[in-house]
C-alpha cells in the first residue's frame, strides 16, 4: 500500500475493488478494444493499450493508475512503458492524445463572410501535458490527480467532478482510447534511401 | 412490455444498468435515466457520450428503433473529456 494513504484504507480498497470487478465483468468486451490488464493490485493498476485495429496489431502504450486515498482524491495516471512500467518523459511519449478544439480564433483583415457568419478555426490540443522534453507528462483532464493539483486548476476542484465518476477506471482508459489508440489509422513508416553501389547490367567477358 | 419498447443495457463508465426505452424515441432519451440509475449526478446528460461496444460513437439523435439493436448489444456511456490544456 501506499505511504501517503490516508484515507481509511477499508473504504479505498472497497472503490477499487469495485472498479477491477465491474472491468473484470466485461473483461472480454474491453480485451477486444485492445485493453489489457496485467496488474490490478491496490492500490495500482496497470493496463496495456494494444491497437487491433493494425494488422499486425501494435501496442500503444501502457497506463499505469494510482488510487491511493480514492475517493476522497483522485487517482493519479500515468502513460507508461508497457514493459518496465516506468512512466514516459515527455520526450518519448507514443502518443500525446491529441484533441480537435474549436474556436472563434483571431480576426482576419479583408476576410469577407456573410451577415452573421464566423470563421471557425480548429486547432489541435493536447491532453498530454508538459513543460519540457525531459519531464513527465500529466493527462490534462478532470478527474487526475495530476489534473487537480496543477495550480492553474486551482478552480476546478475534484469534489465538483467527484459525483459524475470523472475518476473512474473505465472512464479514463476510454478517454485515453478515444484520442490516443482509435484514432490511429495505420504504421506511419520513414524509408531512407542509401546509394550502396550500381548495378550492372551484365559482367562482359 | 409493450411492442414499442425494449430494454438496453449500458454501461456508465463502467457499471452496467439496463434502461427501458421507447423504440420511437431518440436514443439522448437514454442517457438521463442510465445516469440516474447509476447514481452519476454530477454533470448535465450533454457531458456524456454513447458508443457502442466498438468504441465507435453513436449518434443520439437517431431514433432507437433504427439502430435495430441486437437483444445483448451493451452501449457504453462515459464522460467526455472537458476543456483540457494548461496556459
């Protein structure tokens, strides 16, 4: 168990253990997403995200979950390596779970549109945030731990979002899919073409 | 139950409840009633999202009947991400 746990572990232990029953429940279901549970030990769970829809399918990362004190705090998330569990720098991180966001954007000089119409611009943002190459990266969404302690969410407590089960297992591994795994349409493969020789062709006798 | 209705499982990010729904209602009708069985009271219906067991999203303001869901089909209810991003 964890040190930090302060929490009565009784009732941490019981939440997590809900969670890892109602996953196991439809264990077979999330398998076929390309969810793998390969620990589930409290207060820590790690989960392997495959890519199924790849042919060969392709592991994507693995995820690695922290419910120390949970409810009372959120857990804590992390995009790991799925073999040492070791958490990503920023720098090596497979994927930065990038999101379309809509917005109003700046104003053009000389853009004609009709009454009433807007330009509408839509940037790429990323839920995997960071602040240079070599730190670890938090998963930008309410319902982290990482999330909630971050001082520019100091007005988005956890207790607002407690209720809704922003911090529950299967929510987040779904949010993780949704932007890092299922988006991904096929290998992206770098050749680089190197002279080695010429070839001949015939050898004059 | 009456012919126009059926019974749907969903899963509410995680935790399964079956829902009773008029075939001829839109399938948004849904979200309101699997999140007050499942006791998630913390955000609006429009803050959640329904996929199915693909993870492929469905579109809720289609009619329920014509999905033509299979008898053990599982949708899956979860919460959207919010605004994310650090300034």
């Amino acid at each position: 168990m964890s040190q930090s746990q302060f929490v009565d572990p009784r009732v941490s232990r019981a939440k997590f253990d809900r969670e890892i029953a109602e996953y196991h429940d439809l264990g077979s279901d999330y398998r076929r997403r390309g969810w793998l549970l390969v620990r589930a030990e409290f207060p820590w769970i790690l989960v392997v995200l495959a890519a199924p829809q790849l042919k060969p399918p392709a592991i994507v990362t693995g995820v690695a979950f922290d419910y120390t004190n949970y409810d009372m705090r959120p857990p804590s998330v992390r995009l790991v390596d799925p073999f040492t569990g070791n958490p990503y720098k920023a720098k090596e991180l497979p994927t930065h779970l990038k999101r379309s966001v809509e917005s109003a954007g700046p104003p053009i000089p000389g853009l004609q549109l009709p009454l009433g119409a807007e330009a509408r611009f839509v940037a790429q943002q990323p839920l995997m945030q960071w602040y240079g190459p070599d730190d670890t990266p938090f998963l930008c969404i309410a319902g982290v731990r990482e999330y909630h302690d971050h001082p520019g969410h100091s007005g988005d407590a956890w207790e607002l979002h407690r209720r809704s089960g922003a911090g529950r297992f299967v929510r987040l591994l779904e949010t993780i899919t949704k932007y890092g795994v299922q988006p991904i349409a096929d290998y992206q493969i770098s050749l680089q073409p190197r002279i080695s020789g010429f070839i001949q062709r015939d050898v004059p006798s | 139950m009456p012919d126009n209705e059926l019974d749907l499982a969903i899963v509410v990010n995680g935790q399964p409840t079956v829902v009773r729904a008029n075939k001829n209602a839109p399938l948004r009708t849904v979200i309101p009633r699997a999140l007050e069985q499942t006791g998630n009271a913390g955000q609006p219906p429009e803050n959640w999202e329904l996929r199915d067991a693909a993870g492929a999203p469905l579109s809720i303001e289609q009619k329920i009947g014509d999905f033509a869901f299979p008898a053990d089909v599982r949708l899956f209810l979860n919460l959207k991400a919010g605004v994310g991003g650090v300034s």
